[in-house]
C-alpha cells in the first residue's frame, strides 16, 4: 500500500495505467486483477475473503485426496462464519477454508494424517504470505475507486488474517504469549476481555486468576507494555474560501463546502510501541456519511514518537458525519474510530 498522506476528490478515478501500476507494485496476474476489480463497492468481509481466495496464484495449492475429508469437516461441522454451499474440491476452496478455520484459534479438526498435517502446515505458510500481498492490492484498488467503506473492510480483513483473529472477534487475548483458550477463560470469567483491560491489573492479580506463580505476571505486563495504544484527534480549522479551493474541486455540488481540517496521530505508550519484536504500521482513514474515501494515510508508528499532525482539506456537506479510522495495519484490538460533525 502506499505510504503517502493521499486526499481523494471528486474527480479522482482509476484508470487502465493505475491499475496496471498496482498490478505491477504486488506482481500478480491479470487473472487476478480481473477479479479484483469485480469486487463491488462496500463489500463486506465474506466478498474480501472470497475474492481474495480467488486469486489466479492459489491455483497452485490443490486439493489433495487426503486433505478433503478435513476440508469438508472445516465446512460442514465448525463455527467458521462463511461455508460453502457447492462440493469442497477448488484450490480457492482450500484457502478460503483454512484461513477461516485458523481465525476461530480452535484448533484444526483431527480429520487428517500426521504427514498430511505437516504438508498442509508448509503450504499454510506460503499461502499466508500470498494472501497478505492479494489483500494489500485489494485495499489499493478499492481506494482508486474512491470507495472508503471498503477500505476499512479490506483493512479489517488484512489486519485479522495478519493477526490470526477476527477483528472485534473477542479473541484478541490470544495474541498474548503463553496465553491459550483455557487462561482466556479464566480471563474472561474475571472480566478480562481485552489487552487494554488486562494491561491495567496488577502483576500479582494477573498471576493470581490464572493460578501462576511469578515471574509470569511481569512477563505478561512487560509484554503488553509494548502494544500499541494509539491516539487520534480530529478538528475543523476552517473553512476555505474560493481563493484557496483547488481548481479540480471548483465544480463540485453547491451544498458541499471545502474544510481544512487537522489530525494529531500519536500513542500513550511510554515508549515506541513493540509487538513481537516489530515496530507496526498504521492506517488512517476518512470516510464521508455515503463511505466514500476522503482521506487515506499509511506510516510506520515510528513516525509517531513527536506525534504526527495532519493538515488535509476535505470536501463535505454541511453537517455531515464523518468516520475517521487509525488502527494497526495487522494487530486487532488497536481500533480507535471517531465520528465527527462538520460544520
């Protein structure tokens, strides 16, 4: 995705060129960017997966004979939110089922061989990394086409694959080390739902509802010292007069008026945020009321350490509500959304 601070205006649109400048960015086929560019505008997380899935590259993965009795199992007899209706026997069937059934942190059903088990872990990982680069094209061409809901859809997709969870999935605990389903339990009986409710307790009381003795609370605590809380703020400067309005915006409707507006990007944490040894990457997007894209900005958190300020101009009628989201690129649970007034 580009790392550029990007308005998106009336007028804006994609063409063959960008779309072939895209293509090229992420290497992938014209098949693929075929199907892509068959997503419709605010698709929801089941049309992102599936097109994604469809991606002329995982024609590669087949379906082995030992593997569809796993597969069919996956379909027919897990929580797994989008089955399939037709016979599980496509490469795009494999991913589109393995990922789902990797999101639920449930395990794999036992309906497999040891060594098919161990191959179907190899290919896991080579899908994954294909996958992350489909996704990321999927959330540049929904941008080209102004669609800002499917932005953040995209997003949501790309951020829950990365981070092995849905996003709002109720999960996220399970990013912690040395925490699985059965300490989440324990967690949850206590009250415990998110990173940010357990950063809050005590060492001692961490250690005492999962019954273990120290050094495990520090451990969780310095862990989560690290996970990003990220901060946003939004406010109207001014409006423009029509001196200062560009000239590609100059016959845009009569009831929409031209805002220069701020954003200030930063995080709580005492020091740059850290996760698994990376220093992640953020999004901000702003949606107007209809969701399409006003504003799209992509940076590492490293360029939050003095907090980032923003100064954007947007185009919107008056009163409208707009919806800003900044949110790590691949870690759920770091949403911050604000809906904000115009004037």
């Amino acid at each position: 995705m580009d790392t550029s601070t990007t308005p998106f205006k009336s007028s804006d649109g994609g063409n063959q060129s960008d779309i072939h400048d895209i293509q090229m960015r992420y290497k992938l086929s014209p098949a693929t960017m075929k199907v892509i560019s068959s997503i419709p505008l605010t698709p929801d997380r089941q049309h992102i997966l599936h097109k994604a899935c469809l991606a002329s590259e995982f024609r590669s993965f087949s379906m082995k004979a030992s593997e569809r009795d796993f597969f069919r199992e996956v379909n027919d007899h897990t929580a797994i939110p989008y089955t399939i209706k037709e016979t599980v026997t496509q490469p795009w069937h494999k991913v589109f089922l393995l990922v789902q059934v990797d999101l639920l942190q449930t395990g794999w059903p036992n309906k497999i061989s040891a060594s098919a088990r161990a191959e179907l872990y190899k290919e896991r990982t080579q899908i994954s990394v294909l996958l992350d680069r489909v996704l990321r094209c999927i959330v540049d061409v929904i941008g080209l086409r102004r669609d800002g809901r499917g932005v953040n859809v995209a997003l949501d997709v790309l951020r829950s694959v990365n981070s092995g969870s849905w996003e709002g999935g109720g999960k996220e605990l399970l990013l912690i080390d040395h925490i699985g389903p059965a300490k989440m339990d324990k967690l949850f009986k206590a009250g415990i739902k998110s990173i940010h409710q357990l950063r809050k307790l005590e060492f001692y009381h961490i250690e005492r509802i999962l019954s273990r003795n120290p050094p495990f609370g520090h451990q969780v605590l310095n862990q989560l010292a690290g996970f990003p809380r990220l901060l946003c703020q939004f406010e109207v400067i001014h409006k423009q007069s029509s001196l200062e309005t560009p000239l590609h915006n100059q016959n845009a409707a009569p009831d929409v008026s031209f805002w220069v507006c701020r954003v200030v990007l930063g995080y709580e944490n005492d020091q740059l945020p850290l996760w698994k040894k990376i220093n992640p990457w953020v999004t901000l997007v702003i949606e107007g009321a209809d969701g399409r894209l006003l504003w799209f900005w992509r940076g590492s958190v490293k360029k939050l350490t003095e907090q980032q300020c923003l100064v954007l101009g947007l185009a919107t009628k008056s009163e409208e509500k707009v919806g800003i989201q900044f949110a790590c690129e691949e870690l759920v649970g770091t949403m911050v959304h604000i809906t904000h007034q115009m004037p």
